[in-house]
C-alpha cells in the first residue's frame, strides 16, 4: 500500500513502506529519516521505523525495481537475508557509516537472474537492476506475493543464494568465510551446497567456490 505526503509534510507513515517518489516535498523524506520514522532501505525505498526489519519487507522493496519473472538473486538476495553481510559482499558500503542502519542499505542496481535459454524479461526497469541469465531450478526459487503492491516476488533460496555467492567475483576469500557462517546460522548447510557444486559441470566461479567452502569446512572441522 502506497500514500503520497504533500508539501512540509511531517506524517509519520502508517504503512510498512514508504517510496520517496510519493513525496510531494522531497524535504519531507529528509526530514522523516533524520528523526529517524524512515529507515532507509535503498536510496528511495525506506520501512516505517514502526515496521518490523523483516525479509519479507526487505524483498518487497527490491521486487519494485526489478521487471517481471526476473528474480532477486547473488548479492541482492544476500541483503534481503542478511542485510549488513550483503551489504558487504557488495562493496558498495563506505567505508565510514556512523548511523548504523545505513550500515544495511541496499546500494547499487538490484542483481536479478533469469533462466537460461529464455528471453529476458521486460527492459521497463532497466535502469534500477542488472540482470543476469543463468540455470535455474525450481527448488532454487521462493515466490512470495504482495497483492497490496500487485507484485510477485521471486528471490533465490539462501542455499542458491550461498552457491552463487561462493562462486561470485569480487569479495575478498573473508568476506565469503564470514557469509558462509552468517548463512549456516541461518540454517545452510555449507556440506551440501559444496556436494551440490561439486555436481554442477560448467559453473562460472566453481573452481573458486569448492575452494572457499572446503576451506571453511577444513576451519570448523565439519
């Protein structure tokens, strides 16, 4: 559910999500999230600090940016999960933050996947995303619906998520150490993505994420 808040507006939203585009008076978003009723999940998207910090709300907002049958995918679906070590993985955090929500913001363009062999999805919101084809199974996907915002919500399960993360390009072999163990407190478990790589032929990143894994498995003796 969305509402619009006009001119010097100092409504404190009543509804879960707040959208910086609704704002008739950009000085009233900055002025809810300085005193702190907005926090900000993505540079326009915030939750209603009366909101609970959920992954539910957290997919909802980057399900807004992504084009339809697309779905929120690698690092994305990291921070839907676990927000600070997404944000992380992303390298897109400064490198100083003092307030510490904007330690979980999510940066950048929305990673989202789509099946291999199909056609992309719809270019209308290009701008906000970056899509990527990849093999898809249906075991990997968890679709949510919010009819309130008439969206359908498609987002790599953590066991996907942790595989494509492992196997991924850019962060440092600690920074995937220490989301190996944030996702297994989760409930991963890291021997069974390794078996499941182990098992995939032709995976980008996969020489890297057997890698990573035994030597997060060989550290905690599992």
């Amino acid at each position: 559910m969305k509402a619009t808040y006009g001119p010097r507006s100092a409504l404190v939203p009543t509804v879960p999500l707040a959208f910086k585009s609704d704002f008739l008076d950009p000085r009233a978003w900055d002025s809810l999230v300085a005193t702190d009723h907005l926090v900000p999940l993505t540079e326009d998207i915030a939750r209603a600090a009366s909101a609970e910090a959920t992954a539910r709300l957290r997919a909802i907002a980057l399900a807004t940016m992504c084009p339809p049958r697309a779905v929120i995918g690698t690092f994305s679906a990291t921070w839907v999960y676990l927000p600070r070590t997404g944000a992380k993985l992303s390298g897109l955090m400064p490198k100083v933050v003092t307030v510490p929500h904007r330690r979980e913001m999510h940066r950048g363009r929305v990673t989202c996947l789509y099946q291999r062999g199909t056609a992309a999805p719809a270019r209308s919101r290009l701008g906000a995303c970056t899509l990527r084809q990849t093999r898809l199974w249906k075991r990997d996907v968890r679709v949510v619906e919010d009819p309130a915002l008439e969206l359908e919500i498609r987002i790599t399960t953590p066991e996907r998520t942790l595989l494509d993360i492992v196997c991924a390009q850019g962060p440092s072999t600690m920074a995937l150490l220490a989301a190996i163990r944030a996702f297994s407190e989760l409930g991963v478990d890291p021997g069974a993505v390794r078996a499941r790589l182990e098992a995939l032929n032709n995976w980008r990143g996969r020489v890297q994420g057997l890698r990573v894994l035994h030597h997060y498995l060989t550290l905690n003796r599992l």
